[in-house]
C-alpha cells in the first residue's frame, strides 16, 4: 500500500501550487522538499548552490527522499532535479504513487520569465537553457512515475486530474 503522492517534474511545472490544493483536498500533510532544505540549512536554494555548490545540494536531496519515504499521507513537492538520482526516485515512490506534471518549453518560460530562484535557469538564454535541460530530462521524469499529467493545463484542472487518478486506485 501506498502512502503519499509524490510531485515530480521540470521547475515551473506547479508542483508546489498544485501539492498544496491536493494536500488540503485529501487531508493530507503538504511537503516541499527545496523548503524542507531552505529550513534545514537556514539558507535558499540558491544560496546553497552558490556557497556548496550543486553536488552538495543533490546529496540534500537524498536525504530527504529518505526521511520522507518512511511517513504517511503526504503529498510531496519535489525540486525538479529530484529524480535525476535514481536512487531518490526509487525511495520516494517504494511509499508514494509518482505523478509527473509534464509542462512545455512555452510554459515553463512564461510562468519563470521573471523568476530569479533558480540558479539553473539563470542564463543569460534562458529559453535555450530550459529547451536543453528538458529535453535531457524528459526521459527521466518518465522513467521515475506511475502516471502523467498535462501540467501545461491551469493548476485548478491539475489538481482534479490527480484526484481523479487517486479516485481510481
Ligand atoms: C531544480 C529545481 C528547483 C530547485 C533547484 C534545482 C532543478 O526546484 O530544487 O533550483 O534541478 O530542476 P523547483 O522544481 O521547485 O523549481
């Protein structure tokens, strides 16, 4: 038996958004894993990356995943690199039913144009930087769930389409 859904899938894809609605929907605690981070470490997101650097805030990850993966009832939001470690996606989804939000090129850079949090995009293209990063990424948000759903559609129908999905298992 499965006891959380996990949010997996590119930034801008609305998996905080759309985690927090599902949570209160089921009644069901809302985790987010970069903020779970950001309080563990006193630090963003960003600044992590900047002062450890990238490697050390994968390994962040995985502790989580692990911590995570042994509670119960919890709609958990994922960092959009989480599942890039096998590893992390195998721990999360041994206790979680994985829901990948599948989002565009398109909408990705309207939803972040003017977000500065994410030190991925934070290139001088940032257009090429999201095309490039998805299209190495895609194989993987596919491989690590159980089912997809149109993230490019507004976040209100995301939500429905996953508790339709919950209503069928
Ligand atoms: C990242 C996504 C971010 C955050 C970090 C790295 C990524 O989370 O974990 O900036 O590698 O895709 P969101 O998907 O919540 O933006």
């Amino acid at each position: 038996m499965k006891n959380n859904i996990v949010l997996i899938g590119f930034m801008g894809s609305g998996k905080s958004t759309v985690g927090k609605q599902l949570s209160k929907l089921l009644g069901y605690t809302f985790v987010d894993t970069d903020l779970y981070i950001e309080q563990k470490e006193n630090m963003t997101v960003s600044e992590i990356f900047a002062k450890h650097g990238e490697a050390y805030f994968r390994t962040l990850e995985t502790e989580v995943a692990e911590v995570l993966s042994h509670k119960e009832r919890l709609v958990i939001a994922t960092g959009g690199g989480m599942i890039l470690n096998k590893k992390n996606a195998q721990t999360l989804r041994s206790n979680a039913l994985s829901v990948w939000l599948k989002v565009s090129p398109e909408t990705v850079l309207e939803r972040l144009k003017n977000d500065t949090s994410r030190p991925l995009l934070n290139h001088p293209n940032k257009t090429k930087a999201i095309e490039e990063l998805l299209l190495q990424r895609n194989a993987m948000y596919n491989a690590a769930c159980d089912v997809n759903v149109n993230a490019d559609d507004t976040l209100e129908n995301v939500t429905q389409s996953i508790l339709s999905i919950c209503g069928k298992m």
